[in-house]
C-alpha cells in the first residue's frame, strides 16, 4: 500500500490471458484504519508477469462503514492490464475501458443481416450470404447481453441491421429494453422504408432516437442508389419522425464523388425549416462496395463547398465523445454534422461497442476481429465469465483503426494492387476464374456503412 498525503492509491499488478487461471485470481480491498477510503490489489496468478502501475484515486467516494475498518473483501479479477491514470474513469467498469482509458458506455446491437434495400455502397445487387437464422441472437439472447452491459455502464443502445425494423421482435426488444435501469437512451438506424407504419409503436415501446438513410432527394437518384424504388416513404418517415416530436431526426448520407456530391446544398437547405440533422458520411471501404478512394469527398471539400453558399456557417461544440463534427446556420431550425472515419478519424474519444447480430462483439468497426459471446451465452457461462472475455476483447483494443489521414490512399491502392497482381497470375496458371477481392481491412467486417455514426 502507498499514501501521497491524503491521496489513497491504488495498484494494478499483472496481466491477465487465461480465462481459467482467472477463475482463481482475487481481489483483495484493504481498508486502512487511518481512512475511510478503499485501496485495491489486483494480484495476478503468474507472479513473473506482474507489472506495477500507480493510480491515484485522490477524489474516491466510497466511503467504508467503522465497523468494517480492517476488514477484507474478495472480488472477481477483471481480465486485462488496466491504465487508469485519469480520475474520472475510476466509477466506470473496468470491463468496458480499455488500456487508454476510454469509457465504452455505448452500445450497437445489429438484430438482423437482411435488409429490404441493395445499396450500391453497402452490399451487390443479389445480396449477401445470410448467416443461418439459429445461429442469430435470439430475442432473449439480445436482451440477456444488453442487461449485462447496462449494468456495467452502458448508457446508450442503438439497434442496427441491416434493417433492424424488419425483424419482428423488435418492438418487443425495445420494450425490454426501455426497463433497464441505468440505460439513458434507445436509438435506431433505420432505412425509414418501414417507418411510417412503425413508428407509432415504436414511439411508445420507448425509442428516443431515430437515424434515417437517406443519399439523395431526386426520386430516380434513389432508386438507382438503393435498387428498389421508395423514396416517398422515406420522405414520409422523416415528415412523420418530426410530426411525432423527435428533435433533433439525423438523416444519414453517404457522400459519393459523381452520383450525389452535388446536392450537398439541397441537403443543408433542408434544415432550414425543419428541425434536421443532416449528418453526411464520407465513402467508406466495406465488404462487397467495390471501394474506390476517387469516389470519397472529404470533409474538408463538403465544408468548402457548403462555405461558398453559407459563408457564416458555424461550428458547434464538440461534445467528449461525438463522431459527428457539426455545424449549423444562423437561424435555420436544423444542423449538419460529418463523419469523417476517412479524412479525420476520431478514435481517440470512441466510446462504441457493436454485437453483430450472430453474437459476435467487435469493439472496432474497422478491425476484422471478433469475439463470439452467443458460443459462451449458449455454453450457460456465468455472466462473470462472459464479462472476463468482454473485459480482454476491450483491452486488445487499439490506439486507432487503420484508416489514418496519412495512410489510406496509398495503403489501400498499393494493397490492392499487388494482391490483384498476384491473383491474377495464379487464376491465370491455374485457369481458374478470378475472384472479386475485397477491401482488405474489411473482409471479415460485412455491415452497413452507416453503422459508423
């Protein structure tokens, strides 16, 4: 134990791999008779393995009863090395920050694969192969894992798809969901095709937010983008979004260079009456999308574009942990945002975990790696085991994803080009058909490309 002044300190020792060593690693809480503050000791299983960090909990707030001076209690280990060197991570679980202290309190559950569109950016025109319907998050799956995170910190759930408002369940989910004690907020992410008729329901199972796909307002524009016709209905879905009182409804909107690029002003001009956040997307790389760097707008060119017709366009705060940077014009009802995973990742305050709808977790969107949690929910793994595999999964986090300002354009290019050379030399040897190849930091990572925001 070691005090600095009134300061109580706490050691973190060791890290931890084995799941199974975890079972028999303890945490003592040793109580000084001199304060009624807590100091922790994390003892590892694998003594040559320990490592000794020094983290200060100056402001801790867990006060000990008199009667309980002296005493000790012992606590499951989390798994993984944890550097707590910022005061205000201390309340939040250790399960969900990672190694550069950020706080992961919000969550992405994707409840289908299937979607009732073709985006030209999101998937081919025949679809994708579909994951067997029993290897899915059941209904009671999805809730049994949201109640898990919520209790560990988590404060705000978005469901995704595909298109999450096709499957049946899901008013019943969001039901569920709205009991949970200590979740905040319930959003959606919705193509809007279904909205108009669902929207009164989901209103009242408790859904606080609604994020509406929407690349371009010419009807024909639509139609060739999604492959399926239906833009009125999503007009009418946002009209009616607004009409129900969501404040502000965000349309998402996919920026491609040579198909929508030019109605960027259209799309700000319509948060001059409504009250719309107009979030555009930069083109991303995903599975299936045919990604080419030449198609993707920056942000900074949207900016300079909107600029030259608004020129008193204003920034808006940035809250700790927004992926959007938005802005707005003085006296329209609405604003703009930009997801900028392209030019200017913001991975520094990600606070994002996403459930792929068979279960897995993926704690990077970009990252092509994958925790199955439906395989240990299924093998009736106690939910302590569940969150030692959910803690290491957050820990192996990285710093930032691969899509750097400084290196995307020539990694993918040099990337795909020398995988398609040799490709095609072996195709052609063997006389084989040459296969589509696929972005390369994103194979194993099919979903929408709007599930970044």
């Amino acid at each position: 134990m070691a005090f600095h002044g009134s300061k109580c300190c706490r050691f973190i020792v060791g890290r931890h791999y084995d799941v199974k060593a975890l079972s028999t690693q303890r945490v003592k809480l040793f109580v000084p008779s001199s304060t009624p503050k807590l100091l922790r000791w994390y003892s590892s299983a694998t003594q040559e393995e320990n490592e000794l960090e020094l983290v200060s909990l100056a402001n801790s707030s867990a006060a000990v009863p008199a009667t309980k001076i002296g005493t000790t209690q012992e606590l499951a280990v989390p798994v993984g090395q944890r550097q707590r060197l910022n005061e205000e991570v201390l309340p939040f679980s250790a399960f969900l920050t990672d190694n550069f202290g950020r706080q992961h309190s919000y969550l992405r559950i994707s409840l289908t694969e299937k979607c009732n569109l073709r985006c030209q950016y999101c998937m081919p025109e025949e679809g994708v192969k579909l994951t067997p319907r029993a290897q899915l998050l059941s209904t009671s799956e999805v809730l049994t894992v949201a109640q898990l995170f919520v209790r560990e910190g988590v404060e705000k759930i978005r469901l995704t798809g595909g298109e999450p408002l096709i499957r049946p369940d899901v008013l019943d989910i969001i039901t569920e969901l709205r009991k949970l004690e200590g979740l905040k907020t319930i959003a959606v992410t919705t193509n809007g095709m279904n909205l108009v008729r669902l929207l009164p329901k989901l209103k009242e199972a408790g859904l606080d937010l609604l994020n509406i796909s929407l690349d371009t307002l010419v009807p024909a524009k639509f139609e060739f983008i999604v492959r399926r016709k239906g833009f009125h209905k999503v007009m009418e879905g946002i009209d009616k979004a607004i009409e129900m009182g969501y404040n502000p409804v965000k349309v998402n909107c996919v920026v491609m260079r040579g198909l929508n690029e030019d109605e960027l002003l259209d799309f700000v001009a319509l948060t001059e009456k409504k009250p719309l956040e107009v979030r555009f997307i930069e083109y991303m790389p995903f599975d299936g999308n045919k990604w080419n760097f030449k198609k993707m707008v920056s942000y900074q060119e949207m900016l300079d574009r909107i600029r030259q017709q608004w020129p008193s366009l204003e920034q808006l705060p940035l809250g700790k942990t927004d992926t959007a940077k938005t802005f707005k014009v003085p006296g329209f009802q609405g604003q703009v945002g930009f997801i900028t995973s392209m030019s200017d990742q913001f991975c520094g305050s990600c606070n994002r975990l996403r459930i792929t709808a068979d279960g897995n977790l993926k704690v990077c969107l970009f990252g092509n790696t994958e925790v199955s949690l439906r395989d240990v929910l299924r093998s009736g793994a106690s939910d302590q085991k569940l969150l030692d595999i959910i803690g290491a999964a957050v820990g192996r986090k990285k710093k930032q994803h691969a899509g750097s300002k400084s290196t995307l354009p020539w990694v993918y290019s040099l990337v795909h080009t020398v995988a398609k050379h040799f490709a095609m030399e072996y195709f052609f040897v063997n006389k084989k058909e040459l296969p589509c190849l696929r972005c390369p930091s994103t194979d194993f990572s099919p979903c929408r490309l709007g599930d970044c925001n």
